[in-house]
C-alpha cells in the first residue's frame, strides 16, 4: 500500500485506523472504542481498556519465542564495558527491581524519579517501575541539584533510583552528592533512594534512606506485571519552559504503546529480531521512545551507548558499533553528524568499518542542513531520513515513512506527515495559508495516540501553552511552510522568525545557505536588536578542522553567500568565526540565550547546557563586533 493511501485510510476513518494499530498490543481488557473525545479539546486515546507496558515490552516476547534473542546491547567505550541482556534474562531482572520497589511500598500511580547514565539499567528501572503500575519520570543524569529539585516537588516521587555517578571523556561526574542537594532542596522529600554504584565512583550511603541497587536485585523475589487503565499515566517526561518552570509532558499507556509499536516498522522500516540504535540518552524523548519503549515493545534489539560521537575514542566510533552490532536502522542527532563531518571531513574512518547492515540512517533533534543530509548519503551510501517531531508528540510528526514506500526525498524537508497528523500552516490569524508561505505550523485536533494529553498537575498551563493561540488547533511552536505536493519544510522555531525592516524571514534558511560553504562545519543565525530595522540577522561559524584561512575572509564568503542565495531583503551583514556554539546535552544550539547575549538582556542559565563556559567565548567574540553592550 502506498503512503497516500495508508494517509487517506486514517483520514476517512481515524477509529478503524487506530484501533487496527492497537490489534498488535497485548491488552488484559480490549478497549472498548479508540478516541474518547467527551473533555474536548482535551482527548484521550482507548482509555478503558487495561494492559501493562513491562508485559508488551518484555514478557510477551518471552512467551512468543524470543527468550533467548538479545534485547539490550549495552556499549561502551568509555568505560571498555560491553555486554547484552536476552528477553528472558531482562524479564528476571526487571522483575526483581520492581519486586524491590514494591516492597518498599512503591504501587500503581506513585511516581518514581530515575536519574542515571547511559547504563542498562537506566532501562531496566524505568520498565522496573511500569511494571508494578508507577509513573516514572527520568531526569537526565548530571542535572544541576536544583533543576533536579524542581523536578522533585512537582513530581513528588515516592522513591528516586540513581547511578552513583556518570562517566564523560576524561570526566567522572558523581552524581549522589547532586542528588543529596537536591533533596536538600526540595521540599518534597522521597521515602527512599536505590543507588546503583559503580566502580569509577562509589557514593556514600546515608542509612535508612539510600538502598543498593544490587542488593535490592539480587535479593528481592520477582513480581508479575499490574494491568492498568489505557489512560494511565505511564511517564512524565520534563521539557524546559519558556518560564524556567519545567513542563511535566505525560505519556497515556495504551496510546504510547500503540503509537510506538506502529512507527518501528512504518517509519523505522524494522521487523522484530533487528537491531535498532538510536545514539540518544534515556533523559530525552528519544531515550524514551527508541531506546527503551519503541525497539522492546516490537520485538527489536537496542543499543545503549555510554559514548559520544568524538573523541570515544574517535570520529569513527559510529561506524564500529553499527558494523560490530548488525544495527539495520540508526538515529542520531545532526549535531553529532555535524561534529563526525568536522573532524572527518573525507570519510576515511567509515571506510575502515563494514556497513552493509546499515539499511537507513534517521536524523531529528535539530534542523538537517542539506549539507550534512549529502555528506551522510555519500559516505553511507543509505537514505538518511531527516523527521520532525517534539518531546511532546513522542514520535514524528513528519517523515519518510520507508517501511511504507520511500518517497522523493528533498534536501530541507522532513518529508510529509505521518497518520494522526492534520498539519496545517497557519497565519497570525489562525487562517490556513497558501504553498510556499512561511507561517505557524499547528496541528488539528485531536493529536493521534501516544501524544501528551495534558502536562502534569498543569491543565490550565497545557491550554495556554499549546491550545490557546489557534483555537481547534495544537500549536508546535514552529514556523515553516508546505510545497505543492504537501512536503513540509520547518524553517525555525516561531521565536527565532526574524522581523527586518518589516520582512519575516527565517533564520534557518540562512543557516542552510551558510552550511553550504565549503569551510563551514556548523553554523547559527540569531536576530539582533537594530535601532533602523528592527532586527538584523548575525550569523555564526564553526570551520572545519584543518582550516587554517584567515577568519575575516572566510566571513566576507559567507555574507556574500546569503546575499546571493536569499537577496538583499535578508540585510545580512554580520559574520563571525567562533570556535563552538553553545547546545543543550542533546544538541539543540541554544539561539535564545545568544540572543540575550548580543542584545544586553539578563537571560537565565540553561539547565540543560552543554558547556557554560562557551557562552564567555560567544560573549566576547560578539563584544569584538559591538554587541553585548546592552
């Protein structure tokens, strides 16, 4: 079946869509219709129905035949460790842990915090806690105490379970005395806390409070699995608000599973038995989606790699996992593409490595140039497949769905919008506008399953957040257009549209024109403030390694780049060379903040930063120029 015609099939009868889908998950009790629509524009997806996420992600597989496949591969390069957990082994061990838990008196509904590395038993927990009917929310190991505090109070979980510490490229980073600041903290304060130690960094036990994890394992009796309701929280998950508060996204049980099962092999294009590696961390959506829930729930083999893209030991330890674990289908972040193309620039380390597994390769997280999607294609001579999706949706919006067909691809576009999805591109007036014109990007009601129904605790703020602005519409925060044949192309987010001289104009157009020099590695274009225009872009680059021309000419390049590609209208002018960008830990450059920068603002301190230390090296470089002056 064609992609238009599995598109229209949804489109004509959502329910029989929907509840086809639900047909391959394992349900204690069916439910009795998809859509329950009765609290509009607040929906919920089959919502009487009962089954468990640890029994569709780990048990069934064991009773179908798949005991003795590998369901976790765990690699790393930084600390030397590998190793592989079958479906029968990971049921014996999350079975235990959750009978640990539910000893302890954690029960359906309780939330549990997870605050770990790339370990594991990062997975384990979180399957560990499902399967006893608790809400699990993951915070990305390393956080700050007081991010992590936050998180604490609005989650009030009855226990926290945490790695003693993480282990970076020449960095161990402990993560139990955060955690004791943060209780500290908090006014909350969890019953209990697992600690799972690790060799690099032993933490210290405070009695009574903090529990081993090994011994809680190896000494506890396993439990069965609790069905819960299909409108049973199964996580919350936190994305960073615009206001400093975090937003509690919460994730359904039955339309997760639903959703996710559905995407592995339409979008991902697997069966079950193959290995899937998406190179994220268990603190982000993709950490949640396609390490943990999506590759186990259908019946795949994923990775967890403790490792970066660089620098572990080197820019070809991409290709060494995806040749050494057969992985068919891999998932990364352009960033980490971007960082793999700078240091080799010419491929030489993927032509060490042996790729004939590699089928397709999936890029989301931030915008894909053109320049890096090309460079991709012809070293791994696969589609690579750029999508668009959010921390709120939990799975993509728009894509090239290769397990139906594979269509045209074009360079800029995320291809078209899977089943689910009315995407409509909007005007300020919540008016549909034509092709080709840049405008909102919303999405009609209602958002298919597995999408967030609401945040935790915050109905009134997940209206005024997402529902508001376009009434009957689910806002992205994203701004872009729709071409002819319906591809979509998302340009910005609706904040980073500049206004000059009275000109919207997208930032990421001018990013894609600057990525296509030949110099250039990576790049971002902010709007800074301008007494005449209102605003004027300013864009910065990171060079290849092994380029060594003077930095002035190299900008005057790129000025006169932009000025050819897009014309004068874009009054582009300012270019700088800079050594790094700042990014979140999962590669999102943070444009915001270097926008406060350049024009004199206050800004807060990203909790998810990367690096703070680069932002002194943006600060001064735009000082060099005139700005940060205030």
């Amino acid at each position: 079946m064609a992609y238009k015609d599995v598109y229209a099939a949804w489109q004509e009868n959502p329910e029989a869509f929907w509840m086809e889908a639900a047909s391959a998950i394992d349900w204690d009790r069916d439910p009795s219709k998809a859509l329950f629509d009765e609290n509009a524009p607040l929906y919920e997806w089959f919502s009487d129905g009962m089954l468990n996420t640890c029994w569709n992600a780990v048990d069934r597989h064991v009773e179908n035949g798949r005991a003795d496949q590998v369901a976790i591969i765990y690699d790393s390069p930084i600390t030397g460790r590998k190793d592989k957990i079958t479906y029968a082994q990971l049921k014996d061990r999350v079975s235990r842990v959750a009978g640990g838990l539910a000893a302890k008196g954690v029960g359906k509904g309780d939330r549990v915090i997870i605050y770990m590395p790339m370990v594991a038993e990062a997975l384990i927990a979180m399957l560990a806690v499902t399967r006893i009917g608790a809400v699990h929310s993951v915070v990305f190991g390393g956080f700050a105490s007081n991010e992590l505090a936050v998180r604490i109070n609005d989650a009030t979980p009855k226990a926290i379970i945490a790695g003693s510490c993480g282990i970076e490229p020449g960095r161990i980073v402990p993560y139990k005395p955060l955690l004791d600041g943060a209780i500290e903290l908090s006014d909350h304060k969890p019953d209990f806390t697992v600690i799972l130690q690790r060799e690099e960094s032993v933490a210290d036990m405070i009695p009574g409070r903090d529990f081993d994890w090994a011994e809680m394992e190896s000494n506890s009796a396993p439990v069965d699995c609790l069905p819960v309701e299909g409108n049973h929280p199964a996580y919350i998950l936190y994305t960073s608000g615009t206001t400093g508060q975090p937003k509690g996204v919460i994730r359904h049980t039955g339309g997760h599973l639903v959703a996710l099962n559905w995407t592995m092999k339409n979008i991902y294009n697997l069966d079950p038995g193959d290995v899937f590696w998406a190179a994220s961390d268990v603190g982000w959506v993709v950490g949640h989606s396609y390490i943990t829930y999506g590759p186990l729930v259908h019946g795949n083999t994923t990775i967890v790699f403790e490792g970066k893209p660089i620098g572990t030991p080197d820019a070809g330890t991409f290709w060494r996992v995806i040749s050494e674990h057969n992985v068919k289908s891999f998932f990364t972040a352009p960033t980490a593409f971007r960082a793999v193309k700078r240091e080799d620039p010419k491929g030489e380390f993927v032509k060490e490595y042996d790729l004939s597994c590699l089928k397709q390769v999936y890029l989301a997280g931030e915008r894909a140039d053109p320049d890096t999607i090309v460079w991709a294609q012809e070293q791994l001579g696969t589609p690579v497949i750029d999508h668009w999706w959010q921390t709120e949706t939990g799975y993509a919006i728009a894509a090239n769905p290769l397990g139906i067909e594979e269509l045209p691809t074009k360079l800029g576009s995320p291809a078209v919008p899977m089943p689910g999805y009315d995407v409509q591109i909007l005007d300020e007036g919540g008016h549909p506008i034509p092709a080709g014109e840049l405008g909102a990007i919303a999405i009609k009601l209602p958002l298919p399953p597995g999408t967030l129904p609401t945040l935790w605790n915050a109905e009134d703020r997940y209206k005024s957040s997402y529902l508001n602005a376009f009434p009957g519409y689910y806002e992205t925060g994203d701004a872009g257009y729709k071409d002819e044949d319906g591809y979509l192309y998302i340009m910005a987010r609706t904040d980073d549209v500049i206004n000059v001289a009275g000109h919207r104009l997208s930032t990421g157009g001018m990013e894609e024109v600057l990525a296509s020099h030949p110099d250039v590695a990576e790049c971002a274009v902010i709007g800074v403030t301008d007494q005449l225009k209102g605003q004027l872009p300013l864009g910065m680059v990171c060079l290849n390694s092994g380029v060594d021309r003077p930095h002035e000419e190299v900008s005057a390049e790129c000025v006169k780049l932009v000025r050819e590609k897009i014309g004068p209208v874009a009054a582009f002018k300012l270019c700088i060379v800079v050594d790094r960008l700042p990014k979140t830990r999962s590669g999102k450059i943070l444009r915001a903040t270097m926008v406060s920068i350049a024009d004199g603002k206050d800004f807060k301190l990203p909790a998810t930063i990367d690096d703070p230390a680069i932002l002194d090296e943006i600060t001064d470089a735009l000082a060099e120029i005139g700005y940060t002056k205030g």
